[in-house]
C-alpha cells in the first residue's frame, strides 16, 4: 500500500510518500480502505520526537483516526462486515491507503467520511475530561479555547447536559462560540475579569484546551485546582494541575457522537480537506495552532 511515513524525528518536511506492507487486522480490529484520515496536534509531537518511547521504529506511519470501507475482519468480530463504512482509531498510523481500527463505530450513509472523522479524538478527549471535571447540570463550566477542535466538542455535549458554559476564543471566533450554546469572550489580557463580569456567582470548573498560559488565573478563578483539567498545557505537570491525555477508547460512545453528528445535534468544523500527498501542509498547519477546525486528510 501507499503510505506517508517518516525516516526520522523532524519537521513535516520529513514525511514522504512510500510503500509499506498491507496491515492484518488482530482479533476484534478491522481493516478499511481509507476515504480520510483525521490530523490531530499528537501527529506533528510524534514527526517532532516529543512522543518517542524506546519501542518506537521506522519508518513511522502517523495518525490516529480515519474513517473508511472495511475490506477485512479480524477473528472474533461480528458487529460489522465487509464492505460496511466506519471510523475509528487506527493502530500502527493512519495516513495510509489502509488502516486497522480497534475501536470503532459505524458510519450511516448521509454522513460523509471526512466529517465522521471529525469525531473520534475530539469526541474521546472530550468525554474523557467532562467526566474528570465531573459538570453538572445548573454548573458554569469554562472552556478555554472553545472554538478550537475538542473545545467545540465539549461545549456542545457540557450545554447539552444542562451546564452553563462560557468559552474564551478569538474575536473572530465569537459568533461561532455563541453558536455552540455558549456565552462568548475573547481570550488575553482581561479574561479573567471579563468571565468573572458573565459569572458572577462562580465559576464551577474549567477545562484548558488552548496551552495559552492560563493555568494559574484559572485556578484564582476557582479558588483552588480540583477541578480545572488542561489538554494542552505542560506546565500542569510542575505545578500539579490535572493533564488529562490518556485515551479512554470506547465503541459506545464514539457510536453516540456519530449519531449525535448525523441528526445536526452535533457540529464540528472542518477548516481543510488536503490529499494525503499534502500531509506534510496539514501538520505544518496543525503545528501552527492556527488551523481554524479540523484538518482531514484524503488519499
């Protein structure tokens, strides 16, 4: 198969196009013919080194999620069959002409591939942390970076469950926030004051998905950091913050967000649709924290 794949650690000048063996699905994956593939920030942190483990070889296949047609099935799996389109988590990297999926989820026919790849990451990281931060219906929740990928996500599934959200993004961005369901505010000098003028009864927990330096107002806002969780921000790890980055996978709730994004009742923005050949374009893009909404990739 074709593939893009990586020689070295480096910039996204190191990726290129080569031909790798066809992946075999293991019991409970399948494998599909991939129609797109999903660019996420962990891509260009795995091309850079930043994600290496002693076990990592080359060449190195990236990505994590793709949606596409299954063409084969691993032993013991019977919730989908051949020729059946799905999206999932890819194992051994996505930016491919094939990829395995472990956890996965059927794609109805009215939702295109490079929508339903949209989901997985964002919709993972964003369950995952609701849950840390454990929002409430009647709670004010503060979603820093709220028009970003997994901000966009989390706002819609907290407003849906009865939480109040205030979300910080551009000025440009305002209108899209308020679109959510949440009450919009520009992010830099001031937030703090601005949130507190739209809360003043409190805010009930944060949730840090832009790495814009706001940990320590956050937890003034608080009054303490039990309940903020940051999806981007290192300095969480000197100064005991909860970093939220392990993936909690699950069939079921990918299922949920698919649906959720098939009937409207949930929206994610895709900013590009490149060919996988233009990988490198997309993470340098994704690099620079400025895509403006999902990147998804098509062979």
């Amino acid at each position: 198969m074709k593939a893009i794949v990586i020689d070295r650690f480096g910039g996204p000048e190191e990726l290129h196009e080569a031909q790798r063996p066809d992946p075999q699905p293991a019991r409970g994956q399948v494998r599909v013919r991939v129609e797109a593939v999903g660019v996420n920030p962990a891509d260009g942190k795995a091309r850079s080194g930043r994600m290496a483990s002693p076990d990592t070889a080359f060449p190195l296949v990236p990505g994590l999620e793709a949606a596409g047609v299954v063409d084969a099935l691993g032993e013991g799996v019977t919730d989908v069959a051949v020729g059946d389109r799905v999206v999932g988590f890819a194992e051994g990297g996505a930016y491919a002409e094939l990829a395995v999926l472990s956890t996965y989820a059927v794609v109805p026919d009215a939702l295109d591939a490079t929508v339903a790849v949209s989901l997985p990451v964002a919709g993972e990281t964003s369950r995952r942390v609701l849950r840390l931060l454990g929002v409430q219906p009647g709670e004010t929740l503060l979603v820093h970076g709220a028009s970003g990928v997994v901000g966009e996500v989390a706002t819609q599934l907290a407003v849906a469950a009865g939480a109040t959200v205030i979300g910080t993004a551009s000025a440009a961005n305002q209108e899209r926030v308020a679109a959510l369901g949440a009450t919009p505010t520009t992010y830099g000098d001031g937030w703090l004051d601005r949130v507190r003028e739209l809360a003043p009864d409190g805010v009930d927990a944060v949730l840090d998905a832009s790495g814009a330096g706001v940990l320590d107002d956050s937890v003034e806002l608080l009054g303490g950091p039990d309940r903020l969780v940051t999806i981007a921000d290192p300095a969480a790890f000197t100064t005991g913050i909860t970093f939220s980055g392990t993936s909690q996978r699950s069939a079921e709730d990918l299922a949920e967000l698919v649906a959720l994004r098939a009937s409207g009742a949930l929206t994610t923005t895709i900013s590009r649709v490149l060919p996988l050949t233009e990988a490198a374009q997309a993470q340098a893009l994704s690099d620079s924290g400025h895509a403006g909404g999902k990147l998804v990739l098509v062979p």
